[in-house]
C-alpha cells in the first residue's frame, strides 16, 4: 500500500494509513503524531512453553505470572477521546459554516440593494474613481458555470435589447439557487456523517464493554485457577495443567485474539470513513472556490456591462440632442422657404392678374377691330354693288 499523508484541516494530527496497518497487524507498534497506541496482548501460553517436557515430580514450579498491559485495555479509551475530538472539530466547522452562509447572506442583500440604484447612479470618473485590479482567475466549466452561459445565450439571443436590471435579477437568481443547492447538499453530508459517527461511537462503547466483561471474565478465572491450587511450592508439572486446560487456554486466547482483530478492524473502517468524510469535505470545498470564482467573474461582466449600458445611454442622450438640433433647424429653414415661396406666389398672382387685365383689354381691342373691320368690309361691299 503506498503511504500518502492525509492532513486534517481542523487538527495538527495527522494521519497515516501505512502506520494504522502496521498497528493493527503488528504487535506494540504505534502509530505517530500523537495517535492512540494500539497494542496487541502477547498471549500468556505460548505454543512453545506447552511443548515442553514435563518437568520431575519432585521438582518445584512456577506458576508464570500473567502479564496484562493496562494500554490492551486503555487504548479504547483513548480512540473514544479521538472520537470526541472529532466530533467537537465538525460541530466547529458547522458553525464556522453557519457563520459564513450568514455573512454571504448580508452581501448577497447588500449587494442587491445596490444593485436596483446603479442604473441611475453615474459611474465616478477622474482622479478620485476607484480602481480595480482585476484577479487572475481560471474559468471552470461546472454546472452553475454552464447554467449562467445557458442564461445569457438565451439573453443574447432575444430580439429585444439586454437590461442590466434584468440580467442582475437573473443572475441572483441563479447564483441563489446554486448556493441553497450545496447549502442542503453540505447539510445532507454534515447529518450522515454524524449519524454514521454516532454510530461509530456507540459501537466502540459495545465493543470497549465486551472486551472489559471479557477482561473481568480471565481475571476471575485467573483467581479462581491461582486459589484452587493447594499449594505452588509443591506442585510438579504433572498436576499444573492438564491437556483440557491447554486446549481451553489456547481458545480463549484464540477467541480473544479473534475479539482484538474484530475491534481493530472497526477502528480501520472508522479511519476509512473519516478519510472519505475528509476527501468529500476537500471536494466540496474546492467547489465551493469555484463557484465563487466564477461569481467573481461574472460580477465583474455585469460591472462591466452596467458601465457599457450608461455609455450607451450617454451616446444615446447626445445623438437624440443632435437630432433635435438638426430638427429644428430644418424646421427653421422650412419656415424661411414656405415664407419666401409665399411672397413668390403672391407676386405671381398679381403678375397674373395683371396679364389677365392686359389680356381683357387686348380681346376688348381685338373685338372692336373686328367690328370694325367687318365694317368697313360691309362698306365695301355696298360700294362695289353700287359700281356695277
């Protein structure tokens, strides 16, 4: 198994699992870094001090004292203690939690109360405008990165022009929408995780109980083997134990051996969960940085944005006075040309009525020619009759 250290965020102490393996497999080791010792009782009989040949009748023995290690029945103890400190570090990092959602919550209301101004608030310039520097930030195509894209194609892609009020209410929208979803998803992890530990906890006390009634249980059969024995200066290695007590003393220290496994194998589960719980809180917490990330940026896009529509709205402003400048101009110079092509038509008029009246006094001239001229042809008529 390759060793990779696994650091706890709240605690100094941390964790190997290399050495958690070497404890649980490998009598009175112990593990670093301040970890509870986990030992492993050395069996009081061993196959070898059976197997040895009986001693004379008349020889005295013995009897070998048992040596009991107050850590076999202590390091429990401690894990609990572990156990305790663990649980302290998560109800710390749920109100540390609480406390930022809270905070977020205030600049999220602060921020939308300023937000519903900045359409009429100029944006400062000059000397005195603040300045931002902009942060190198990495763009993660995440989910809520790829809803707020989705949100502004559509934006984008309707027919009527993009309003920055508008953009911002979407935009808080969606971004509240992300944050309650981890929101339930850390408080989902944070509830499992401490079911699962009290769980853990209750189980190691059962197991701690067991192993002390199981520890109890040899102490008084030890007492009662030590007071059955008439007399230890005397007894030869004939009547110290018999093949049934050997074989009794060789499953119990097997069934308690089988009992320390057990218990060490729910201590190397419990430190596999942790590990797990602690990848899973890494993870979220890295999302959570990105989430703020791509929030940031987007902030500065609506910003930006913000700024680009007040522009905008400044061109708009002088193009719609330029256009009422050449308006009234054109009106202006529409009046002088209706005024000057009236005093044109009126001249006109009096320039036709005065042809008109030339024109009645030429048909009356006209006329009295004609009278005239019909009779002198009349005239000449009558003389030409009278010559013939």
């Amino acid at each position: 198994m390759a060793e990779e250290e696994n650091e706890c965020d709240d605690e100094p102490t941390t964790f190997r699992r290399s050495e958690i393996t070497k404890t649980i497999t490998r009598p009175h080791s112990q593990v670093k870094r301040n970890l509870p010792i986990i030992e492993t009782p050395q069996p009081v009989h061993t196959a070898t001090s059976l197997s040895k040949p009986p001693l004379s009748s008349t020889q005295p023995i013995q009897l070998p004292a048992l040596p009991i290690d107050p850590k076999s029945t202590g390091f429990l103890k401690n894990s609990s203690s572990s156990i305790e400190k663990l649980e302290k570090n998560l109800n710390n990092n749920e109100k540390s939690d609480s406390n930022q959602n809270a905070l977020r919550l205030d600049e999220k209301t602060n921020m939308a109360s300023s937000s519903t101004t900045a359409s009429t608030v100029s944006v400062p310039k000059g000397e005195n405008a603040p300045i931002r520097t902009r942060q190198h930030t990495v763009t993660v195509l995440s989910t809520g990165a790829q809803e707020v894209k989705t949100a502004f194609a559509a934006l984008k892609a309707t027919e009527n022009p993009i309003n920055s009020d508008e953009l911002e209410r979407r935009m808080l929208a969606l971004v509240t929408k992300i944050e309650k979803e981890t929101l339930t998803k850390l408080d989902k992890i944070r509830k499992d995780s401490a079911r699962e530990l009290a769980r853990m906890k209750e189980q190691g006390e059962a197991n701690q109980r067991t192993l002390e009634l199981n520890t109890q249980e040899l102490h008084r059969q030890i007492e009662n083997f030590a007071n059955r024995m008439p007399n230890m200066a005397t007894m030869t290695a004939s009547t110290l134990m018999s093949p049934d007590d050997t074989r009794s003393l060789k499953k119990e220290r097997d069934q308690l051996e089988m009992e320390l496994k057990a218990v060490h194998d729910a201590y190397r589960n419990m430190f596999n969960m942790y590990d797990k719980l602690k990848a899973l809180n890494r993870d979220l917490k890295e999302d959570n940085d990105q989430l703020r990330e791509v929030e940031g940026i987007y902030k500065e896009q609506l910003l930006k944005g913000q700024e680009k529509y007040l522009k905008m709205v400044e061109q708009a402003k002088e193009r719609l006075n330029q256009a009422n400048e050449c308006i009234l101009s054109l009106e202006k110079r529409s009046e002088d040309d209706t005024i000057t092509l009236r005093a044109k038509l009126k001249r006109t008029e009096l320039q036709l009525n005065a042809t008109m009246q030339q024109l009645e006094i030429k048909k009356k001239e006209c006329q009295e020619l004609n009278e005239i001229c019909q009779a002198l042809l009349a005239k000449a008529e009558i003389g030409s009759d009278s010559d013939a």
